[in-house]
C-alpha cells in the first residue's frame, strides 16, 4: 500500500462529510464530472414519482394550489439563498441559464438608465474568456439596448470602466481552468464606475462561498444541475439584489411575473419583488426534482464544503505530481486557494484519446477543446480515496 493510499484512507475517515455519499445514487465509478452534471440524489427518484402519479395523476390541476406547484419558483429560490449568500426573497427559479443571462443584462443597462445623473451609458463589458453561451447573448443585449460589447480578460476590468460602462458580466468561476475570480473586488469596482454588476455563478454555487448580500452584488444567475445535483436540464435561477427589485426591468415579461397573473389584463404591471424575474409557466417536474435534490444541503454548510474541496484539489494534485510522469501535464488550475474553484485542469497534449482512456477505467471527468483535461471535485459525494484512485489511474493511462 503506497503512502498516498494510506494519506487518503486517513482523511477520509477524518472527513466530516463523509456520510453525505449515502445520499447519493452511486457506484464504483470514480465520478469527477460534477461540475458539468452532478450526481442523483438517492430521495429525488421516489419524489418525482410522487409529483407525476399523484400531483399530476390524481390531483392534477388541483396541485397548482394543493402541492404549492404555483409557489416553488420563489419557494425553491429561498432554499438556493443561503448556499449563495443571500437572504430570501431575492431569488427566483426558472428558465435556463442562458434565459436569465438575457434577463439581467438587458435589465442591468436599464437599471443603470434610470439614474438622473447616468449619461451615457452605452457599453456592456464581459468575460473574454466567459462560457460562449453568455458571450452570444452579451452580444445580443448590447444590439438590443444600443450598447457595445467590450470582452476583457477579468484582470483588465478595473483598467476598463468608465462612465460610459453601463454593464459587466462576469463568471465567478472560470469554466476551462477553475480559476477563482475576485467577486468583492470587482463588484466594488464595478460600482465605483456606477455600473452595475452581473455575475455567473454556474461554476461556484454549491462549492464555495459567494456572498451576495455581503459584497452588494446587483444581479446574478446560475444554474442548477452541476454542484447542486437538480438533474439534467435542470432549471436556472435569478438573483435581483432587494434594494433594486422595484425598478428592475425584465425584457422578458410574461404572465407569471404579473402583478395580476390570472386578470389577464393586456397591460403588463410586473409583480413585486423577485417575482418580476418570472416568464412563462414553470416546468414543475424538473423543478420539484430540484427541491428534492436539494435537501442533501440541509444539514451543510456552505463552509465546511469549501474547506473539504480545498482538501480534494491539494490532495489531486500531490498524487499527480507523484504518479503522472515528468512533463506530461501542466496544470492550469492555481495554487493559492483564493484563486481555485473546486476543479482542477490539467493541459495534456492528447487529451481527448486520454480521457477516453480514463472512462474506460472507471474515471469519469471530461474534455475541454482542445487540450484540457478537467476534473470536478463535488465534496458532498467525492472522498479522498476517489482522488488518489484517479490519479493513479491517469499516471497508468499516461505511462
């Protein structure tokens, strides 16, 4: 037995989360992917059961008022709040990512609009390096609202805004490298140029602290089905800082963030509060999958995962620096831990033919084009013995 495998045998047993596996639908399987799909959560199946042959085959429309079907947008809103910082009544769920992307950009430069002393405010700055997906509706939002699109590196947004800085999207995490970017920082900077702030917390929700409220972030999105394990396709959320929910304008209004939703009035007066961040019906069988995912955090905290997952990436990255061979990997995730989400990158020349290698070995991580290996370290389900296994596996797989 390698001194590795027995390091790992100790933390685990010293691991205060170790019984939180249990609560999960897992196998022999080395799953380090859970920062693109997490894994099941063993109560979610009979949930769901429940909601589709009772709630929708007895019930039926009865559940919109009797299973609080018509609530769970902001009910399950109010469940994510703390594991993001903020306190209830500012977020919503629904849509996809992709969806409340558009919804806080367009009403972020309208927010920023209403100002008596505005100016002119005609520039939507984002993430160079942002997930393509927010980039494309970055760029439509600032053909919508007259506005031009400035990508920097986020190093370089301090350097960048200016009066005419109406917007800035940022990603918490960076998705390729894990990089952990400095959310207070760049949220009081935003503000000192009288911007407002967007922030993406896909890559970081549900693996370390954000502290929305603390750091006055203006708006924020995320999704739901990688850290916080909602499933597939799982709906997305909108964070609407209080202060800024009576003048916050979605581009999308629909009849569910209505003041009056079943008046069916033609004019549109939107809702008080978070609800205004509302659209269309909502898709309750993969939201109340979601509320049932989630009870797995009920008795977390938000720190005590950052801490595990801080333990997992170090402990990766002594096994790969013992078992991968000299010169085969670099590594693209930082040292310091205030700079690291929860994954680590590592660059590898034939990446794509070794990961495939890997799954056919029992290590699931993934792919990134064109040259990067990524491995997620979800700590509510991923112990120290999965991390020594994969290691050691990659080190065979590249020998």
């Amino acid at each position: 037995m390698s001194e590795l495998t027995v390091k790992a045998e100790k933390l685990d047993a010293a691991d205060e989360l170790a019984g939180k596996r249990a609560e999960f639908v897992l196998d022999e399987v080395v799953y380090l992917d859970g920062n693109s799909l997490g894994a099941l959560p063993a109560a979610v199946p009979d949930r769901v059961a429940d909601v589709v042959r009772r709630q929708w085959g007895s019930l039926r429309i009865r559940s919109w008022d009797e299973s609080g079907w018509w609530t769970a947008p902001e009910r399950i809103g109010d469940h994510i709040a703390p594991l993001v910082g903020a306190a209830p009544g500012q977020i919503v769920v629904g849509d996809s990512t992709s969806v409340n992307v558009f919804k806080a950009l367009v009403g972020a430069v309208r927010l920023v609009r209403l100002a008596a002393d505005a100016g002119v405010r005609d520039e939507i700055v984002i993430d160079a390096t942002t997930f393509p997906t927010d980039g494309y509706i970055a760029e439509s939002a600032a053909r919508l609202t007259g506005c031009t699109l400035r990508p920097v590196t986020p190093a370089e947004v301090p350097g960048v805004l200016s009066g005419r800085t109406a917007a800035v999207l940022l990603n918490h995490v960076d998705y390729r490298t894990g990089r952990l970017h400095d959310l207070p920082a760049l949220t009081a900077a935003v503000h000192d140029a009288g911007a407002i702030s967007v922030w993406d917390l896909c890559h970081s929700a549900g693996a370390l602290p954000v502290g929305l409220d603390a750091h006055g972030v203006d708006l924020a999105v995320g999704c739901t089905y990688k850290y916080l394990n909602g499933g597939p396709g799982s709906p997305a959320y909108l964070y609407v800082r209080r202060d800024l929910q009576d003048r916050f304008d979605s581009p999308l209004p629909g009849w569910n963030s209505h003041a009056e939703p079943f008046g069916m009035r033609p004019d549109y007066e939107p809702a008080p509060g978070a609800l205004r961040g509302r659209v269309g019906t909502p898709d309750i069988l993969s939201m109340l999958a979601l509320e049932a995912a989630l009870e797995v955090w009920d008795d977390v905290t938000v720190e005590a995962v950052r801490a595990k997952s801080l333990a997992l990436t170090d402990f990766f990255l002594e096994c790969v620096q013992e078992y991968v061979p000299g010169g085969r990997v670099e590594s693209l995730t930082p040292v310091a831990h205030e700079e690291r989400g929860s994954q680590v990158a590592l660059r590898c020349a034939d990446a794509g033919d070794v990961m495939k290698r890997l799954i056919e070995r029992g290590v699931v991580g993934d792919f990134r084009h064109p040259d990067v290996l990524r491995f997620g370290f979800t700590p509510l389900y991923v112990g120290f013995g999965d991390v020594e296994r994969a290691a050691r596996v990659l080190g065979e797989a590249l020998g």
